[in-house]
C-alpha cells in the first residue's frame, strides 16, 4: 500500500497519474494547501520541505520498513523504477532522455509558470515588470515544449514520467498562451486527455478539491 500526500495541483496530479497508471495500490490523504496543513509537523515529517506531493510506501522492495519520499521528481522516478513502467533501464539512452526532459519540468516549467500564475492571480495589484518577464519566458518554454513535439509523439520518444511530469503543467488559459499556435502541444495534450488513467487521476482530484484551477483542462 501507497499513501499518497496531496493536494490536486500540478505536482500533486503528476503522482495520481503515475498511480493510476501503474495500478498500484494506493490511498490519497490529502493535505489542504489551502488552510496550511502542509506547515503541520506530522506532515513535515514525512516531507522535511513541507510541500506536497508526499509518499509513503508501506511495502518498498528490498526494505524492512515503510519508506517516506517528498519531490515529485524522485517520487516519479521510484514508483517507476518499482513498477518497471514509464521509465527506461538504468544505463539506457532512453532512460537518460526521460531523465532530462524530467529535469526540464522540474527545473523550468514549474518554477516559472507557477511564478507566472501567482503574479497573475494573486498580485494585488499588477506587476508590468514580472508579468513581461514570466509571460516571455512561458511563451519560450512553449516553443521548446513545441519543438520537441514537432519530433516525437511523447517528449522522450515513448509515453513516459517526463509527459506525465509537464502535463499538468500546462496550463495555456492560466499561463496567457493560445494552443492555436502550438499544435504540437495540442495534439499532445489530446493523447494524454484521452488516457484512461489521467481521467481517473483528474477524477480523484475534483473529489478532493474541485475548484482548484489545475484541474481545468480547456
């Protein structure tokens, strides 16, 4: 058995869609973000960051004793490994380009689009400054995301925990940018949409939580 810590943002939804994907067993417990249930010490305690998403497995392959995990990415990259799915061998060209297009997400798409939504919907009042900047570099992050697509069907060849990382991360009505003129990522976004599994993980998300913004899939 898998918990899973969560709330239904982009980070959290990564993880539900790996889990469903997977199969695996698992129970969500989520943390309210949005009331502060992160900052509790029964929660850091399991996630020293204080942030969701959050595993613990109560059955880790090789170990005696639960094991606790915090960060999306290396919690993508466990269950993963675990599973033998969604991720290529160990010493693999395949394997390191997931890794890098993982990478990508965690360290580019994240931080500045989550920038870019909290300026534009939070800010008490507008920031020309940070909006230009955050609304360029989407825009960039956009075409690379575009130009990859324009190559491959998934952005490491094979459907993988790197599309399942920047999926719902993308979030074009939020983040000011229009899919008409990214068809590429169009036609990505409607393959995984149609995936059995996101549709259950985005299901489990609006039973938790259903006015949180990173469940609409316009």
């Amino acid at each position: 058995m898998i918990d899973l810590y969560y709330w239904p943002t982009g980070n959290g939804l990564k993880i539900g869609i790996l889990l469903e994907e997977l199969g695996l067993e698992h129970r969500v417990l989520p943390v309210n973000i949005r009331q502060g249930e992160q900052k509790q010490a029964a929660f850091q305690r399991i996630s020293a960051n204080g942030r969701i998403p959050a595993i613990v497995d109560h059955a880790p392959t090789g170990l005696g004793e639960p094991l606790s995990l915090f960060e999306s990415g290396a919690i993508l990259n466990y269950l993963a490994d675990k599973a033998g799915r969604f991720l290529p061998p160990a010493g693999s060209l395949e394997r390191q380009k997931v890794q890098e297009w993982l990478f990508w997400q965690v360290g580019h798409i994240t931080p500045y689009l989550s920038q870019l939504q909290l300026f534009k919907e939070k800010a008490p009042v507008p920031i020309p400054f940070a909006l230009d900047l955050l609304n360029a570099e989407a825009t960039r992050l956009y075409r690379v995301l575009e130009t990859r697509l324009a190559e491959v069907p998934y952005v490491a060849g094979e459907y993988s925990i790197a599309d399942m990382a920047i999926f719902p991360w993308i979030q074009p009505l939020r983040q000011g940018q229009d899919l008409a003129d990214f068809a590429q990522i169009h036609a990505w976004r409607e393959r995984l949409k149609a995936r059995p599994a996101v549709q259950r993980a985005y299901a489990k998300g609006r039973v938790v939580a259903a006015n949180e913004r990173s469940l609409a899939l316009q």
